[in-house]
C-alpha cells in the first residue's frame, strides 16, 4: 500500500484496513507455499520431538530479531528470507550440513530471490513507460484522477497475493512444530485452524501498519505519481500470484521494492534514490545469514542451558530484544501524520536552533570635543552598548 498512500490516492489508515482484510482472504486461498517451508527447508529424517521443537525456535527468534531491527531502521528487507536464514541457522548447528535441503534452498529461495527483483523492476518500468506514452496528449486532471482509482484496485490485488504468500510462510513454521510436537506427520495435511490462525496473524499485522518501512518504500525511492504507482502494483501483483501458484515462497518485499524502482526508471523525467536502493540491496544481502547467526545462537543458548528453561531463556531474550527497539522507534516516531513528510527533511526531531550569544559590541570613541575649561579634567565617557 505504499505506493498508494503516497500519491494520495487512499488515506494511510484506510489503506492497512484495507490491506489487511485482503490479506486475510488471501490466505484461505493457497497453501503451496506453506508446503514448501514446511518440507522443503529443513530435513526432517530423524529428527523429532524437542531437538525439533527447540531448532524451530531458535529458527523463529532469528527471524523475528533481524525483521524488527530492519523495521527500526525502515529498510523493507524480506521476512521469508529472514524466517528461511533462522531455520537454516538452527539446523545448521543442531544437525550439520545434512539438516538443511539445500537442493530446495537454492532453487526455491536463493533462485527466486536473485529472479524476483529483477524481473519485477523491469516488467513495471516498461509498463509505466507505455502507460505515459499513451496517456502523454490526457490532460494531468484527468490522469490523476483515472490512475488513482486504478491504484486502489491494483493495490488491492497486492494485498491478496500477498496473504495468498507471506501467510503461508507461517503456517508451514507452525506445521513443523505439530510434527515435532507428534500432532501430526510430514504427510499430513496442515489443519483449517492453522491456516485460519495465520491469516487473522496477517491480517492485525497488516493493519497496524509498518509505517517505517512503508514511508521508505513510498517517499524513499521515487517521488511516485498514480501511474507509476498503478504500473508498480499490477507488476507486483501478476508476480506474486504466480509465484504462489507455482509454490515458491518469493519475497512480497523483493518483487514490490524492484516494481517501484521499475517504475522510476520507465517514467521520463522520474528521479531514483540510488543511495537508498543500495542500502536495501545491502539489507537483501545480509538478511539470510544475519537471521541464520541470530538463529544459530538462539539454538546454542536454548542447547546451551537445556530442556523447557533454555526455550524460556530464549524466548525471554527476544522480547526484550523486541522492546528495546521498540522503545528505540519512540524517539522518532513514524505514524499515518507524518508517513508523507517530504524525504529530504526526514522525520527525525529537527535539531534546536543554537543558542544566540550574547555579544557586547563597544562603540567607537566619539570624536573629540572642546570642553568649557571647568570640564576638561574630566575624561568623555566611553559608551558602551548592552546586549540583547
């Protein structure tokens, strides 16, 4: 919804509300991705019970410290591959190379991920390219107003692809943990109230709005206009939903991050943040070994201590690692009154204005005047000025 809050073309809070119904639906509509991440991630053959239990913790705690730490520093890095970097982190260590599929991680991860971008940047910088040509001789009330209404329908597709996604990512974490917990098997199906669980997750996650992330991607990159945004947001959306129909877990955040850096570059004129599109590329980098480090030493704490205590130490430790950039974020607070405030200004406490110093400016000495014979002993007065 970033691109639409931008323009204008929806109110900031309408847009989440909006977002998140969408992503709820969408994620009754689909459960190939979460097969993906619950089978083809993390080998399964002899393991079980609470070595399992304890690797999809670590695995989770990774994930969910390094996407907060983006989210405080408004870079829109991938949640998918933050979960995938925690879960390969603890399987690593638990169970060695042979833990992770790494035949799966490659081609429905590392592949999709490198593809995604790039294909969705340009796609979306030919559409928006096409869309000014024909649209060039349209008055620009006109347009505004026709491409505004056309962003509220494509970023309403966005949504759906994305519960049809991202909630699916969860759901496959959960399914591991049913199988370790003996609930259910590899081969089972995963169950109505976990799909359901998910998609009510997505949806109040949604609608509290990342509003940091979602001023980066809105304001950060390009100043987008409605048919960019339009052309952005239809790119994304064919992307997603293909994806998911083909049971690849690709990045929401990847695919509209490259749509809207597409569309810059396809609008005449259009100006690019390079600056601020190379530090996402860094966070891209990053994101899947920092989250399998981070679960990599929450599964060594959890081992560490052992049984249900060194679980609860963990656990302890990402909510107070949580509050703390919590509180961090309070300090500059983004929220729907100031997701829009021009880039260049930003968004942190304008700096007080020095203090003005008092200064004491001493005058010339006035030029000399004969006196009467009765004053000349005593000297003129040197005149002084006070301060301000």
């Amino acid at each position: 919804m970033a691109t639409s809050i931008a323009t204008g073309a929806l109110k900031p809070k309408v847009a989440v509300t909006l977002s998140a119904v969408l992503n709820l639906i969408g994620a009754f509509l689909s459960v190939a991705v979460a097969a993906t991440v619950a089978k083809g991630i993390v080998n399964l053959e002899g393991v079980g019970g609470q070595d399992l239990l304890r690797i999809v913790l670590a695995g989770l705690v990774g994930a969910i410290l390094w996407n907060v730490l983006t989210w405080l520093l408004g870079i829109p890095s991938s949640s998918s591959h933050a979960l995938f970097g925690g879960l390969i982190g603890a399987a690593l260590v638990a169970l060695g190379t042979s833990g992770v599929l790494w035949n799966g991680v490659v081609a429905k991860i590392v592949f999709p991920a490198l593809l995604a971008p790039v294909v969705a940047g340009v796609v979306a910088g030919i559409g928006s390219w096409v869309v000014h040509r024909i649209v060039a001789t349209v008055p620009e009330s006109t347009q505004e107003k026709g491409f505004r209404w056309g962003q509220v329908g494509s970023a309403s597709l966005v949504s759906l692809a994305h519960g049809t996604n991202d909630a699916q990512k969860t759901m496959g974490v959960i399914f591991l943990a049913l199988v370790a917990h003996g609930s259910v098997t590899a081969d089972d199906t995963i169950p109505f109230w976990v799909i359901a669980a998910c998609a009510i997750a997505i949806g109040l996650g949604t609608y509290l709005g990342g509003w940091r992330v979602i001023r980066t991607l809105g304001k950060g990159l390009v100043e987008i206009s409605p048919a960019q945004g339009m052309a952005a947001e239809t790119s994304s959306a064919a992307i997603i939903l293909t994806s998911s129909s083909l049971g690849l877990p690709l990045s929401t955040t990847h695919v509209a991050t490259g749509s809207i850096l597409g569309s810059g570059v396809g609008r005449p004129g259009a100006q690019v943040r390079w600056g601020v599109a190379g530090r996402m590329g860094v966070a891209w980098l990053v994101t899947l070994p920092a989250a399998a480090a981070m679960g990599a030493v929450a599964w060594g704490i959890a081992h560490l201590i052992g049984g249900a205590t060194g679980m609860l130490v963990v656990f302890a430790i990402l909510v107070a690692g949580c509050f703390a950039m919590w509180l961090r974020s309070r300090r500059a607070p983004v929220n729907p009154d100031n997701v829009n405030a021009d880039w260049e200004e930003g968004l942190e406490p304008a700096a007080q204005p020095a203090e003005k110093l008092a200064t004491v400016t001493v005058l010339d000495e006035a030029p000399e005047v004969p006196l009467p014979a009765e004053d000349a002993a005593e000297p003129a007065p040197r005149r002084v000025a006070t301060p301000a």
